[in-house]
C-alpha cells in the first residue's frame, strides 16, 4: 500500500521558485493494484513517481511506503554511462543487500535483458531499447511489492514487449506497477486502475478505460 | 508460482546501518573500478601527474641554483610538500565533485548524497598513500633522503591533510552546487591554497608580519610538520601546529556535515 497525502511539489529555478507542479495531491494505491498515470506532458507525471519512488521529497505533505517500492526505471536514469551494463548491474544488486547470491542475479539481468555480449560494453554505447531491457530485467530480478515504471517499455522492440508483459502477469498476484505511458495499449495491458493529473491535480479512477476517457475530455475542449 | 523468486523477509528488514554499509561497500568499488580501470592508462595518470609537477618545479629551482631549502636537500623538500599537500588536495577535488559525478545514482533512493562524498574521500584517501609510498620507494632509488625520521608524525600528518581534504571538499560540494560560479572562484582559491602552503614557496623566506598571515592557513602547517617528521635536520618555520591543522578540520567537516543536513533534499532535486 502506499499513501499520498497532500503532496505539493515545486523546483528551484533560475529565477527562484517555480511554478507548482503538483498541488495538493493526495491518493491510496492499494496493495496488488497496478496504476497508469495519464496526462498532457509537463503535467508531472514523472515528478509524481520520482515522488513515489523516494528518488525526490515533496515541498510539502509526504508519501508513505508500506510495502517495497523499485525505484523509478526510465530514460536511463539510475545507469552510469562509463562503466558497462554488467558493473552497473552489480551496483544495484550491492546496494539491495544481494552481495552474497549476485552471481544468481546477474545471471537473471544478463538472461532477461538479452543484449548478448553488449552486457559487458559501457552504456553509453547501448541504444535506448537496450537501456530499457537492462533497466526493466533489473528491477525484476528484485523482489519488489511495487515497479515504477517511467515509459521505460515506450523504446523497447515488440518482442521485448510481449516478454515485459509475460513477467508481469506471472508476478501479478503478489507485486504491482505504477507507469506512465504514452500509449493506450500498453496502459490497458498493464494496468487496471487510473489517475489523471490536471493543473496539478490528480484524479482517481477505478478503472483505467475512465481515467482514459478523462484525459481525452480534456483534451478535446 | 511463488517458488520462482526468494520471497523478502517482511519481519526482518535490513537496518538503516546495513543498507548504508552496503551502499558504501557498493560505491566503493564502482569508484574504484572507474577511477582506475576506465581507459587503458588510467592508473597511470595517477603517478605521471605528480611526477611531472614535481619535475617542472625541480627545473625552476635548479635554474636558479637553489640546492638546500630549510637544511634539506630541494628535491626532498619539494617532494615531501608535493605529496602531503596532494593528501589534502585530491580528496577535496574528488569530494567536491562527487554530486555532479553520481547524480544519476540518486535514483536509488538508498544512496544519499553525503554517502558518495565519503567513499570518494576513502577512496582518494587510499590512493594517495599509496603514490606516497611509491615516490618515498621510488626517491630513495634516486638517491633523495625520504626515509621518515619519526614515521608516527607523518602519518598524523597525513591523516591531519586527508581530513581537512574531507572537510573541505564537504563544504565546496555545497557551494559549487548552491552557487552559481563557485567552482570557477574555488579554482583560484586552490591555486592560492597551493602557494601559500609552503609546497612551491618556501615560506620561511617571507619576512614578518606576512609569515604570521600566512601560518593562518592550517596546510602550512601540515606541509612543515611532515618535512619535520622525514627528517630531523630540516629547520621548519616557528609557530607550526599540527594540533592546528587538525581543530581547522575538525570544524570543516562538522561545518560541511551541518551543510549537507540542512540542504539535502536540494542537492537531490537540483
């Protein structure tokens, strides 16, 4: 489960203190529910889950974990270019506490991602379909309550898709995603209920097809 | 299906002190790896740049005929200040510049800023004994007389410089990151730290009330007292402290500490 409870978010700019992004946004994802975050860019999705995953602090109001949360896979981020996909990999393992059965786990990433010998090249040579294969066979090798997901599925090839999606129905019933994603598929497949973020608002809904509709209501006017 | 992966232990989580050792287990030797194995010669740059400062140093004083600074030998007096002035001077370079380096690991939400500035100094620390080992080895070959007299003091001494590296590096990382502009003024400051710490410039030459001044500067200190600590003959300046050295430290790490207490969230966000 994890609570939001009235979270305000705004970033430092140039000029001082920018605009709100989020305001006054508060929800309870329940345990096994897997969300999708819609809305127009720049409406704080990805504020909302680095939020979520604890990567960032909320100005005001906080959010509460009680359950184990990965942390917010997306556009490289959480990857050191320099050093290759395999030392990346044995990074995240060290710091989860997984020193003692890291072989096993590398093992599981290197298996998963399928980027052949491209494992051991630095990342900054991976295209960003590689990046989102290593990033997502990472955060499945851990055994997480909840996976954010930041579009992190967008750059993959369908083949990857259709794997992505296998492992996640095998893990439905006792772990759950958060993701933002552009496409409607993808959100149907994945998830079952909503939230759509407006003018730093976030509604909820039951039901993803709803939330969809929302966002394509406002959009519309 | 549930026998695929090791189900987490919900009674038993890992303690604040157990992911904060694996985090520094973990960076450590992602640190180590990148500093010395990425490109072919990394190491190598480690060692050729002291040499080669020491060197173009060496060229100056020979040209204008100094043979003995303070009753030593000039290649062991530059020497020796070379090598515990980088005790304090890679650590804070390496400290300060460990947000910018590691932004993309503050994803993990168990890496906390503070945790990459320490292993850095650790780290930097480590590698800096060992270039001193290797040019108190590699001197002596040459003939330079760098076998400590009193091996105890240099090595409070480099602890003392590898401290105060610490303390400041913890400050700076705040300011490059809060100020705009700020890395460019602490680069002229470094080279200020460099002249006035009695490595290039030998200080007991600089008549009073200057001296005075300048033996505010707690690296003067550290760079006399260590040249003390190789040998016995050397006449260091009147008025060094090591105890000085290490009161400056001590209130730059606590000061750096407090800063990164007080601005952690915006050094994430940033």
């Amino acid at each position: 489960m994890i609570l939001v409870d009235n979270i305000h978010k705004r970033y430092k700019t140039n000029h001082g203190p920018g605009k709100w992004v989020l305001q006054g946004v508060s929800f309870v994802i329940p345990p096994n529910v897997s969300v999708g975050l819609v809305g127009r860019n720049g409406a704080g999705k990805s504020t909302l889950l680095r939020l979520i995953g604890g990567t960032d602090q909320p100005t005001k109001g906080h959010v509460e974990r009680r359950c184990r949360v990965s942390w917010p896979m997306g556009f490289g981020g959480g990857l050191q270019g320099s050093l290759t996909g395999r030392q990346n990999a044995k990074f995240v393992c060290r710091i989860h506490g997984h020193e003692d059965d890291i072989e096993d786990r590398l093992a599981y990433i290197q298996d998963f991602a399928e980027i052949g010998d491209a494992f051991d090249e630095p990342i900054k040579t991976y295209s960003s379909g590689m990046k989102s294969r290593l990033q997502f066979g990472l955060s499945l090798a851990f055994d997480f309550d909840v996976y954010i997901s930041d579009e992190v599925t967008a750059t993959g090839d369908a083949a990857f898709k259709n794997k992505a999606a296998t492992a996640f129905k095998n893990l439905a019933d006792h772990a759950s995603l958060i993701m933002v994603s552009h496409g409607e598929s993808t959100l149907k497949e994945f998830c079952s209920s909503g939230i759509f973020l407006d003018n730093g608002k976030a509604h909820w809904f039951d039901d993803i097809d709803d939330a969809l509709k929302a966002y394509k209501e406002s959009r519309s006017k | 299906m549930a026998e695929a992966m090791i189900k987490y232990d919900y009674a038993h989580p890992r303690t604040s002190l157990a992911i904060t050792l694996s985090v520094w287990n973990a960076l450590f030797l992602r640190e180590a790896v990148s500093r010395l194995s990425v490109g072919r010669i990394a190491w190598l740059w480690l060692l050729a740049e002291p040499i080669i400062q020491i060197g173009i140093m060496l060229f100056i004083f020979t040209v204008i005929r100094m043979r003995i600074v303070g009753g030593i030998s000039t290649e062991a007096w530059l020497i020796i200040g070379m090598i515990t002035f980088l005790m304090f001077k890679r650590p804070s370079g390496q400290v300060q510049n460990a947000l910018s380096a590691n932004r993309a690991l503050f994803a993990y939400r168990q890496v906390k800023p503070i945790d990459t500035l320490l292993v850095r100094a650790w780290l930097e620390g480590f590698i800096t004994v060992l270039i001193a080992i290797i040019f108190g080895i590699g001197g002596t070959f040459f003939g330079v007389e760098l076998i400590p007299h009193d091996p105890l003091m240099v090595v409070t001494v480099f602890f003392g410089m590898w401290l105060m590296g610490l303390g400041y590096g913890l400050v700076t990382s705040v300011a490059v990151e809060l100020i705009p502009k700020m890395g460019t003024f602490l680069g002229f400051f470094g080279a200020f730290l460099h002249i006035s710490s009695g490595v290039v410039l030998p200080v007991s030459t600089v008549p009073e009330p200057y001296r005075g001044w300048l033996l505010l500067n707690p690296l003067l200190h550290g760079t006399e007292a260590a040249r003390v600590g190789i040998s016995p003959y050397y006449h260091a300046i009147p008025g060094m402290d090591i105890g000085y050295l290490y009161k400056c430290a001590i209130v730059a790490i606590f000061f750096g500490l407090a800063l990164h207490r007080r601005f952690e969230t915006k050094l994430i966000t940033l």
